[in-house]
C-alpha cells in the first residue's frame, strides 16, 4: 500500500503536518511514526536578520555612550556659559565683598588685618645744648632713628545697621622691633626738651607776674632744667617731670595727664567707635565714615571743613572703582583731622596698575595761602598763629602745645625754621602717599609722614626757658608704612583684577558657543545613527521566512536543515 505524501512544514509560525487527500486508504498514525522515525532535523548556525542585529549591538552601544558623553559636556558648557553672562563671576565677587559677611575672606581679613603697618619713628637729638641756652647759637637737632614698631589693628564690637552701615570699634597698639632697629634700643639716651617745662611756660605765657613767679619757683624748687638727657624709651612712654606732676595735683583741669610719653599720649586712647558705609547700595562709598565716636564731626573745630570726619577713610580699604578724577580722605588722629589726597600718576605694583594719590604741598599752609584753613585757627589766644606749615592740633592732646606739619617743615615758610639748625626736607623721604588698587580699592601701599612740634609762645618772665621764646622746635616725626599685603591676598586680587575681570565675558561666550555646537554635533550623530539603524530593520526583530522550496515541503530557511530518511524495510512494505 502506497503511503500518502505527509508534508513536514518548518517555518516561522512553527511545525505542523499536512493531512492526505481524501479516500486514500492510508494510516495517517502508521506512516506518521514511521515518518518521523526516520526524520531528523538539524539547526545550522548560520545566521539570520535576527542574529545580524545581534551582532550590531556591539558598536552601536560604544556609539550610543559617546553621544551621550557629548550631549552631557554639551549641556554643562551651556549652562556654566550661560550662568556666566546672567551672573557674572566678578560682580559677584565683587558684591560679596561688599556685603561684608561674617566668615568670608574679606570680612575675616578686615577684623584683624594681615598686612603689615610698620610705625618708623625719628626723634630729634639736641647737639648743642650749652650754647644754645647761653644764646650763642640756634638749637642744633640731629635726626636719631628710626626706632621701629610694628602697628596692630583689629576690630571688635561688630554691628551691622538697618540703613547699610556697619559700627565697630577699632584697636590699634604698637610692639617695638628691637631686631629691625640696629643699634638703637629703648635704652638709647638722648638730649631733648623738657616738654612739661617748656609746654606749662608756653601755656601760661600770657599770666599774671604773681602766677609766672610761682612757676619759676617750683622750676628751681624742684631744678627743673629746659633740656633734659634721657632714654629713649622714658621719652616715648613714660616722660614725666617733677614739676609738671606736681602741677598736675595742684591744677588737674589744666594739666589732665602726668605722663607725656609721645607714644603714651597718641596709643593711650587709641581705641574709637567708627560707622562706615557696606553693601551693594553703598559701593561708591564702601568703608567710607559715616560716622567717629558716634558723630559726624570731630568736635574740635569750628567749620565743617576743618571738624567733618564724613566720607573719610581709615586707610584700610578705598571704595571700589575709583577713577583718576577721584580724591581720597584719610583720618588720622595724630594730625587731628581728615586730611585730602589728591591723584598723582599710575604705579605697578605686584604686576597690576595702581592709582597714586598723595598730600598736597599746602595741606598745612596758612589761611592767608588757603583761606579753608581757617577754621583750624580756633578763636582767641587760645590757638597760636602759626607761620604757614604748621597747623595747631593741642584739641587732640590735652590742648598741650603742640603742631603738626611734613617732616623737616618740607612746603613750610623759613620763619618756621630760621632758629633751627640741622633740618633736611625731602620730597621722597618726607611725602606721604598711597597706592590704591582702583577696580577693589585695596591699599597696596602707603607712606603717612609727619612732624609734631611743640609750639613756644613768647616766654617773658621765665628766664631759665628764655632761650625758646617764640619757637616751635620739631619733636619727633613718625611714619606709618604698610611695607606690603600677604601672598594670598595679592594672588586672589590679581586672580579678580587682572584674569577673571577681564576674559568672564569672551570665556562665557565661548563656553555657550562650544556647548551649543556640542549639543548640535550630538543631535546630528543621533539622526544619523537612528537612520541607519532603521535602515538595517532595527534591534530585537525578528523576520519570518515565507519562501519555500519548489517542492513546497521544506522551507528555504538557512537556520534549520530537515531530512527525512526513512528506513528501508518500512518503504519495501509500503
């Protein structure tokens, strides 16, 4: 019996068997067995479209990370670019400073300055004592110095004002430097006026002939000399005499303090409540005065020019962006008064540009030269009429006789130094000036020079001081120097002024441009590769095979081989 063709059929929607035609006579079980007895079927390893897509996984994950890689660098140029332009790297830096805030540099470095204030202090040696008094000869001086100090400021008691100020109360001390000074020393001796002899003859210059005879009887009582050979440290902290002392008991209004130590008497009160001016609204005036000892004025002068202490500076930082066309003012207590400093030329220092300002020639001229001077003529007797370079400042000393002007009375009238011999003005070693950063206004260096002088009034009726009738005979002068700033803060002012200042705009663009390119670059790649790979049938399809051979019983897959062998008993039978 012949058996009917069973049809095997291995495709894509799986294996199923094709039924005989009908009236055959045909066991559809019988021939099945034996058919499939006899059927093996084997899977090639040749590959599909599916297994090609397989493959293809491989290079397109690398290709896929390196897009992401790029789009991730894209968007963060873009944005660090774009923060840049909106919020840009020196404003804020620059803002922050001004805000003052407790624990970022700028506030940290202001309340105990780190740069260096070194006080260089020169005192004026008599050489011919003898002679003078004996009216032969004009008192000859002789600079001795300098002794060097290093200056300490901080500042304590901060307080920050609703109407953007800020109140502190500022310390300064001074430490002597024996290993800077040479061979001087507080042990050093010197000649020197008796400044409480000479200061109560020349207050009470003008007394009665009864009051004048018991001054002179108390010199003799406790022999009192004019000149004095004492050591250097007695003269700057501890300068007493037994008669002032006892002047002092016996006339405490008049003589407040014993001790006229030069450096006792301008460190002893050394410690001032100061408002200055913070934040972004006051950039224009940034640590400018707002207000000293909790007043706009000083109290010790009549006009406003002479006695306002408004807009002034301290000296340890300058509002931001100054210009050529700006003037300073600087408070100084030891000259009595805010003094102006006036644009000079352009200076480098430490590879960036500074502004110099320095004091004008006729900072202590008369009023008949510069008539707003007046006002530091106090009305009546009381304030002498000093020749032009001199300028009375007893209201800050215990109204003590005493003047202020440039070292070696440099600008000041001959009169001022037709009785003293020995004196040598320079302008390079008597000027004071300051070098201003412009964009942060930090002080990069400064020089502060000047001279005290105690001023003799016209002493008829003490003849032991007649010698000094009508003289103001130079003390000491004194020289406050910031010799430099750290390292780290030159390094972050050149970081602001002279890298980020300049290249924040053309680096953020550039960063925008790069990212915006970047994202570009990444999107076009995409595109490309989604193309291809759509191209290619796409990942993790699976086609289906619908061709056959031209028997139609086996399908024409490359992945499955099926042959039948059926044995030969079995086909004999049938």
């Amino acid at each position: 019996m012949r058996a009917a063709p069973v049809c095997v059929m291995v495709g894509g929607a799986g294996t199923r068997l094709l039924a005989p035609e009908e009236g055959e006579d045909v066991s559809i079980e019988s021939s099945l067995d034996s058919s499939l007895e006899s059927t093996t079927i084997t899977s090639s390893p040749a590959p599909s479209l599916r297994s090609a897509g397989s493959l293809d996984k491989g290079p397109h994950k690398g290709f896929s990370k390196c897009l992401c890689w790029l789009f991730g660098v894209g968007i963060t140029f873009f944005l660090i670019g774009s923060l840049a332009i909106i919020f840009p790297p020196f404003d804020v830096l620059m803002n922050e400073r001004l805000r003052m805030l407790r624990g970022f540099p700028a506030f940290e470095w202001w309340v105990e300055p780190p740069d260096e204030v070194f006080l260089r202090l020169y005192i004026f040696n008599i050489t011919n004592k003898d002679e003078f008094l004996a009216g032969k000869q004009k008192l000859r001086l002789q600079e001795v110095g300098p002794w060097i100090f290093r200056e300490r400021l901080r500042h304590t008691d901060v307080f920050f004002n609703d109407n953007g100020t800020m109140t502190y109360t500022a310390h300064r001390s001074a430490e002597f430097l024996p290993e800077l000074s040479g061979n001087l020393s507080m042990d050093t001796m010197l000649v020197l006026p008796n400044l409480g002899v000479l200061g109560v003859a020349s207050y009470m210059w003008d007394a009665s002939f009864f009051t004048k005879l018991g001054i002179n009887m108390m010199m003799m009582n406790y022999n009192s000399q004019p000149i004095v050979t004492m050591r250097a440290g007695d003269y700057m902290w501890n300068n007493t005499d037994p008669m002032f002392s006892m002047a002092g008991n016996i006339m405490p209004d008049l003589v407040p303090t014993t001790n006229l130590g030069i450096l006792h008497i301008i460190y002893e009160h050394f410690s001032d409540e100061v408002t200055v001016y913070t934040g972004l609204q006051n950039s224009r005036r940034f640590f400018l005065i707002d207000k000293f000892r909790g007043s706009h004025r000083l109290g010790l002068w009549d006009g406003e020019y002479c006695d306002s202490v408004y807009g002034a500076s301290e000296g340890v930082s300058y509002p931001q962006f100054l210009t050529r066309n700006d003037s300073l003012l600087y408070l100084r207590k030891t000259i009595c008064r805010a003094t102006p400093l006036y644009y000079e030329r352009d200076e480098m220092r430490y590879n960036m540009n500074g502004l110099r300002f320095e004091l004008p020639s006729n900072l202590y001229a008369s009023p008949d030269e510069v008539p707003e001077n007046k006002c530091f003529r106090r009305r009546g007797d009381f304030s002498p009429q000093l020749p032009s370079g001199a300028t009375d400042i007893s209201p800050c000393f215990y109204n003590f006789p005493l003047a202020a002007s440039f070292p070696h009375f440099m600008h000041a009238s001959p009169e001022l130094s037709k009785n003293v011999e020995g004196l040598k003005p320079d302008p390079k070693r008597h000027g004071s000036y300051v070098i201003v950063e412009p964009t942060t206004g930090v002080p990069m260096e400064s020089s502060a020079r000047s001279q005290s002088n105690l001023v003799v009034r016209p002493l008829h009726g003490f003849s032991k001081v007649q010698a000094f009738s009508n003289m103001t005979i130079p003390m000491f002068w004194a020289e406050y120097t910031q010799v430099g700033l750290p390292w780290y803060i030159r390094w972050l002012m050149y970081l602001v002024v002279e890298i980020i200042q300049p290249s924040q705009q053309p680096v953020a663009y550039c960063l925008v441009t790069a990212g915006m390119s970047i994202l570009l670059a990444a999107f076009f790649g995409w595109t490309c590769s989604r193309n291809q790979y759509r191209e290619l049938g796409g990942a993790g399809s699976t086609p289906r095979s619908s061709s056959y051979s031209s028997l139609n019983l086996l399908p024409s897959s490359k992945s499955s081989q099926i042959s039948f062998q059926p044995k030969a008993d079995k086909l004999m039978h049938m």
